[in-house]
C-alpha cells in the first residue's frame, strides 16, 4: 500500500509541475489550474487511503462538500473581492499547517491510552514542528490582516506606532529563544509551546498591519509564500512526499513572484515592509498644477473613432465597476472598424498579483490581446490613444519626473507619450498610494469622468449608432 502511495505522490508532484508551467502563460493557465487541482486530489485521497484515516464514505463525502463550498465562492465572490479571497486561502494552508504540527505534537508526546505518559521526542521532530506552527501562525495571522485591509473593515493605511520595529524585534527574537528553549527540552516545554503559537500570531499581524494597502500585491504573494512553507515543513514533520514537494512548490514560486512584484515598484522588499508607505498622503510636484481638460462621452467616442491605434490600461477601477464586458465590447467594436488594440497590463496593477488579466480573462478578452508593460512602452509613443481605465499609479508620471516622489523610479506605462490619453475616472480622487497625478493635467490628457461601466457603455452605445 506504501508503494501505490509514493507512486500517487510522484503522479500528483508531476501534475503539479505541469500546471504550475502552464500558469505561466495566460492561454494554458486555466488547463494549468485544473491539472494542479486533480494532482491534488490525487495526493488528499491517496494519503486518507494509505493511513487508512477514514472509510470511502467520509471520503467522497467530505470531496463532496469541499466542491460544493468551492464552486459557490467560484460563483459568488466578485472580481473585486477576489484579492481577499486568496487572502483568506492563504491564511487557511497557514493554519492546516499549525494543526498538523500541534496534532503530531500532541501524537508525539501523549499516549492516548495512557495520558499520564509523555514520550520522549528527537531533535529533527522538534525543529520541524516548532517551525510549522510558528510559520503557519504568521501565515494565518497575517493573511486576516491582510484581508480585513483589502476589504475595508480596518484601514488599508499603514498602522504605525512609535518603535513599532524594536518591537516586532522583541517578538521575533521572543519566538527564536522560545523555540531554542523548546528543542532543548521538549518534554518540559509544553507551555513554551503553546505561548510560541500566541507569538507566531501577534508577529502575523504586528508584520502586516505597518503595510499600506499600495503594497498588497506583494503582501498577497508573499503571505501565499510563507503558506507553501509552511505546507513544506508540514510534510517533513509527518514525512509525507507530497506535501513537501507541493509546500516546496508554493514556498518557491511565492518568493519568485514577490521578486517580481517588487521589481515592478522598483523597490526593495524590506521597503515594503518596512517603510510604512502610504502611512502619509504624499503630493507629488510642486506649483501650479494647472487645469484638467475634461471631455465628455460624445468627445471621446470621437476621437476613439478617428484612431487608429488604442492601448486600454485596465486599473482597479475597472474591477470596481465591473466594467470588463463592456470594456471588452468596445474593444471588439474599435477592431471590427479597423483599429489596432492592445492591453497594457502593469504587474502590479489591481490588489493582487495577476488581478487584471483574470478580470479580463473573465470577459473572454482574447489572450494576444495583453501585453505586458515591457512590451508597450517602446511602441507607446505610435499609439494614437491611451484609454486609462481605472488605474493611477501605474500610470503616474511623477515615478519619472519628480524626484521626490514616493514612487521615483516605479515603472510605469508611459500613457504620456501617446499622441493622446483618455483618463476614465469617477472623480480626481488619489490612488491607491495616496498620491497626486501630474498626468491629469498634462497637455495630451483629456479626463472623461464617470462610473467606468456606464462611460463605457456609453461609448459602446455610441458607436452602435453609425
């Protein structure tokens, strides 16, 4: 039976590769979700089998039920409420791993037919367990912080105190001496343990609260790290295979990911830990700003209908509005009439790593529609029109132009150096980072305010017109 086990595991380890791969790419990540998913349920069942944990009943029953839990969210979470939702999964994969190592630590130390016994346990088991609960503690922790921020039940600012890092200090040095503490003596140290789980939950949320809602991108990708790890650590510590490849997998890419993140923001990832960005509203520039130039529906669709190259810069505010139909109707209009359209996509646009292509994705925007902001920028000064929708700061030039700018050296889409942009906004409300945008007042830049669904209809109505 151990055999048919490792041999599901390493079918279930393949089938995690393979779908991770084709994540990678836009028109292969729902066959890559799918097949990550599958490879899943190959290592629960085979697990459940293999330990001989529960009958065939439970089993089917609890597939049952988890499908069911997961096709409802599928069904009934909004785009917008998507960044908390992976929030709240990451910080579930936290505390399954916090169980796992207090339920084997509890089977390592107690004999359930006799509580009055304690046995004795090795250093290896020790370190392993000490590390999944204290990981999965901060996963689990943090990742509430982070959802209660993106859904607005706490504020998404920075909450700063004074010495705010000597204490995170404090507690993280509390953490590593406790846990010496235990590896030492585990037989004595199961109070030690406990208050070691209570640590690992304050240093979750002491980490995430100093973190401005500007950062949650990153937030997102690294909490989605720390629950890999934890998972890995979880699979050493009850010496199964496939939950140290799948952790190990998670663990790795996470970090990939939030390398990535934080090279889209040119910053440093103790930067965004640290620096409490966000915790003042910063303008950028200096002097008069000069006057905005607004136009209305009727005005864009006609100069949306004179171009002949469009790039639309899909924000957070599209997610708001859930206006990707509609963006992607008039998309669809502007090239039956024989314009060029691209989506520029900023990495870290949106609340989450990825939040603009699968609210794209979801409108069955084509895939060799988006391109990345790499891609645009060096063709950006051919395109006619730049249809900003939602988005700021990955638009705002003052991350190229004003040194004292919290965001100088951010890149961004340069929508400036089109012939001619078209801001879509509901007012000239700040972005995400707190931030003024010199963009606004530029000379090219022609602001269409309104909610993002029905300017788009608008011009979708339009355009049907002719």
């Amino acid at each position: 039976m151990k055999f048919i086990a490792e041999v599901f595991y390493l079918i279930a380890a393949l089938l995690f590769v393979t779908g991770l791969k084709k994540m990678s790419k836009p028109e292969t990540a729902r066959n890559g979700n799918f097949l990550s998913s599958f490879g899943m349920l190959i290592a629960i069942v085979a697990t459940l089998v293999h330990y001989n944990i529960l009958d065939w009943t439970y089993i089917i029953g609890g597939i049952l039920a988890g499908s069911v839990i997961g096709l409802i969210l599928a069904k009934t979470v909004k785009m917008t409420e998507m960044p908390q939702m992976v929030a709240l999964l990451n910080g579930y994969g936290g505390l399954a791993s916090l169980l796992v190592g207090f339920a084997e630590f509890s089977r390592q130390f107690y004999d359930v037919t006799n509580p009055d016994v304690m046995h004795s346990i090795d250093l290896y088991t020790s370190i392993t367990i000490i590390l999944t609960v204290l990981v999965g503690a901060i996963t689990f922790s943090g990742s509430i912080i982070a959802w209660a921020k993106l859904k607005e039940v706490m504020t998404g600012k920075p909450i700063l105190f004074k010495g705010q890092q000597f204490v995170n200090a404090a507690i993280l040095i509390a953490a590593v001496v406790g846990g010496v503490m235990f590896c030492i003596n585990p037989a004595d140290s199961y109070y030690i343990f406990i208050a070691l789980i209570g640590i690992g939950l304050i240093l979750g949320i002491t980490s995430v609260i100093p973190i401005g809602g500007a950062d949650m991108p990153v937030v997102i990708s690294l909490l989605n790290s720390y629950s890999g790890i934890a998972a890995c650590l979880a699979g050493f510590v009850i010496q199964n295979n496939a939950l140290i490849v799948t952790g190990s997998l998670v663990g790795a890419s996470g970090i990939i990911l939030t390398k990535i993140m934080c090279k889209a923001m040119n910053r440093s990832l103790a930067n965004v830990l640290f620096s409490g960005f966000g915790a003042v509203q910063v303008k950028s520039g200096s002097g008069e700003k000069g006057e905005v130039n607004p136009v209305s529906v009727e005005d864009a669709y006609a100069l949306l209908e004179a171009a002949n190259s469009v790039c639309i810069v899909p924000g957070y505010g599209l997610a708001v509005a859930q206006a990707q139909h509609a963006c992607r109707e008039l998309a669809d209009l502007l090239e039956k009439k024989g314009t060029e359209v691209r989506f520029a996509i900023h990495p870290v646009a949106g609340r989450m790593p990825g939040h603009m292509n699968v609210l794209l994705a979801e409108a069955n925007v084509s895939y060799d529609h988006l391109y990345e902001m790499d891609a645009v920028n060096p063709i950006i000064n051919t395109v006619d029109i730049c249809l900003v929708i939602g988005a700021n700061d990955v638009v705002n030039p003052a991350a190229r132009e004003d040194k004292s700018s919290p965001i100088y050296g951010m890149p961004i889409i340069n929508v400036d150096y089109s012939r001619t942009v078209i801001v879509m906004k509901r007012s000239m409300a700040t972005g995400f980072a707190g931030i003024e945008n010199p963009l606004f007042y530029k000379s090219n830049t022609r602001m269409l305010f309104g909610d993002a669904k029905n300017v788009l209809q608008g011009l979708v109505a339009e355009f049907k017109k002719v």
